[in-house]
C-alpha cells in the first residue's frame, strides 16, 4: 500500500500531517535497515526499490509473504547445513526432504549473511562422503508411524524380524526414541509392564530394535503409561546407564 494509504490509519492530526507522513517514510526506512541487519532479509519492499529516485511517483510497500519473524542466527543455519551434509546418505526420503525444505527457507530469511559468518565460511573447507557401511534401507510407513506415535505419547504395534530369523513376530512397545549411530538408526522403548515403585524393575523392560528390521508399524490409539515419561526414562539418562548400546552385552540385548 501507499504511504497515502498507510497514513489513514497512522495519522491522526490533520494540521501535522506532513510531518506526520514524513516520520511514517523515515520509520518505514529504518525499518527496512533493521530487518537487512538483523535478518538479513529484504522483508520490508518498496516499489519503486530502496535506493531508487522516486521524484513524481507513489511508492508502495509490502512485506515479503514468506517472511518469518524467527531469528535467525548462525548457529541455527549451521546445524541444518550440517545436519543435510551429515545425513544425507541413509536418511528416508520424507526425512530429507524436510532438511532441504528447511534449508530453502533459511535461504529465502537469510540469504547470504551465513555465509559470511565464521561460522559458514567453514563449508568451504568441509566435504562428507557416503560411510563405507552401506547404510540399510527405511521404511518410509515405518519411519512416519513412529514419528506420530512419538509425538502423541502412543503406544505402537511393529513386525520385527529377528536378528537370528528370518520370520517376523508382532510386539507391542511403548515408544521413548530414536538412536542414530553412524549410519544406523534404532527404536528404543519398553516392552508393555506395570508401573513399579522400583526404577530398576521398569529397565529390565527397555528393548532397542534396528529400524531397517522393523516390517511394519502401526500406531495404536492408546496413550503410553506416565512412568514411560519419568526423568529417569530420558534418552540422556537411559544413555549414561548404557541402555542405547546397541550390542548384546550384560546391560542390554538387540533384538
């Protein structure tokens, strides 16, 4: 819209308004600056351009529709950059393409003041080869059913094939995450128990599973027990008490 426009709702004394249209273009300016060096953005645009001469026209304004007031800093574009180069290879394909979607909308906000950051001038020097363990193949159906299972504290039915068969048996698992180890992912929860005033008892109940072995995965419309959410029952803490190895020592056997 117009400043002309602009000023119906700005100003209010008739006898200032020139003045008070003048401090509407300067906030208008100061504005557009603002957004290019917090932002790094050219959110705010004028018609004819910032810049330019706009002697016997009316200039226009509006903001840039995909604008988001978010901050965006560089920390925040290097851990979607990294994480894209880093999971590149063995992420499913719905995985990935939100990391690109993100990326391209990083872009669009920040344009390139990442990089000219420190922090961004080192992908210059930086490359990521595919691992030499060929990473499985995900199932997309899986990956999105425990996702929402996940996200909805639900309980999930899944198919998993055994490390030491080759048929499939159903179990229901109360789900708490996902583990990524080098180019694997695992489905760590608890097999289905009752609450017990004792930790200890709860644990012996922690499974992990290898998602390429999971078949198929259902979300089931019942919400997980509360002592699932316990502290104790982080995944930093089911960490520190070497629960999320996924080898078959004492503490923990891979099914």
């Amino acid at each position: 819209m117009s400043l002309t426009e602009l000023m119906v709702g700005y100003g209010d004394d008739s006898d200032n308004f020139a003045n008070e249209r003048k401090n509407l273009e300067n906030d208008l300016i100061a504005l557009n600056q603002i957004f290019n060096d917090i932002f790094y953005n050219d959110a705010l645009v004028r018609v004819p351009a910032w810049g330019k001469n706009i002697s016997g026209q009316t200039a226009r304004f509006y903001i840039e529709p995909s604008f988001s007031i978010d901050i965006i800093n560089e920390q925040t574009v290097f851990f979607w950059e990294m994480l894209d180069k880093y999971t590149a290879n063995y992420l499913p394909v719905s995985f990935k393409q939100s990391i690109t979607d993100k990326l391209t909308q990083l872009g669009r906000q920040n344009k390139d003041g990442f990089h000219r950051s420190k922090l961004g001038r080192w992908q210059d020097y930086l490359i990521t080869l595919p691992s030499i363990v060929q990473a499985p193949t995900l199932n997309d159906d899986v990956i999105t059913s425990i996702h929402q299972a996940l996200l909805n504290r639900l309980q999930l039915k899944i198919s998993y094939q055994n490390k030491w068969h080759g048929s499939s048996a159903e179990r229901v698992i109360y789900p708490k995450g996902l583990i990524f180890i080098d180019n694997m992912i695992y489905f760590t929860g608890f097999n289905p128990t009752d609450d017990h005033i004792d930790d200890e008892v709860l644990l012996k109940a922690h499974r992990n599973f290898a998602v390429n072995r999971i078949t198929e995965a259902g979300v089931i419309d019942k919400q997980v027990p509360d002592w699932v959410g316990r502290d104790i029952f982080s995944l930093d803490n089911l960490n520190k008490l070497g629960k999320l190895e996924p080898t078959d020592s004492v503490q923990i056997k891979l099914f």
